[in-house]
C-alpha cells in the first residue's frame, strides 16, 4: 500500500483538480459550491493525503497491519 500511495503523483492530481466534478459526483463533504476556497481546499486534500502517507510509513515500522471497512 505504502508503495502505491509514495508513487502516486498528488501534484499531478490536483493540477486537474475540478471542484464541479466533485460536486457532480456528490462528493462528501458538500463543500463544492465554495470556489472562493478552492486553493485552501487542496492544499487541505495535499495534507491529508501526506498524512495518510505517514501513517502507513508508521504501521510498516511497527509491523502491524491496517484493516479498512466501507459501510
């Protein structure tokens, strides 16, 4: 998982990043109508996905594992 996440390229991402997308796919949150946000917005998801990066970084170094449910 981790080596999937550390070649994923976020910039690349978010340089195509469409707040009408995400609010034609009925994205939680529904914050997609703040276009005056957008730039807070992404740096907030750039963030995010830095820590999630982190996390697994720290459950590899501890051995353990990560189990994920959809509800």
């Amino acid at each position: 998982m981790l080596s999937a996440l550390e070649a994923f390229d976020m910039d690349q991402a978010l340089s195509h990043f469409s707040m009408e997308a995400c609010k034609k796919a009925e994205l939680y949150p529904d914050i997609w109508d703040y276009d005056d946000e957008k730039d807070e917005i992404i740096e907030e998801i750039a963030d995010y996905f830095e820590s999630m990066k982190d996390f697994y970084r720290e459950v590899l170094a501890a051995k353990g594992s990560v189990m994920v449910t959809i509800c």
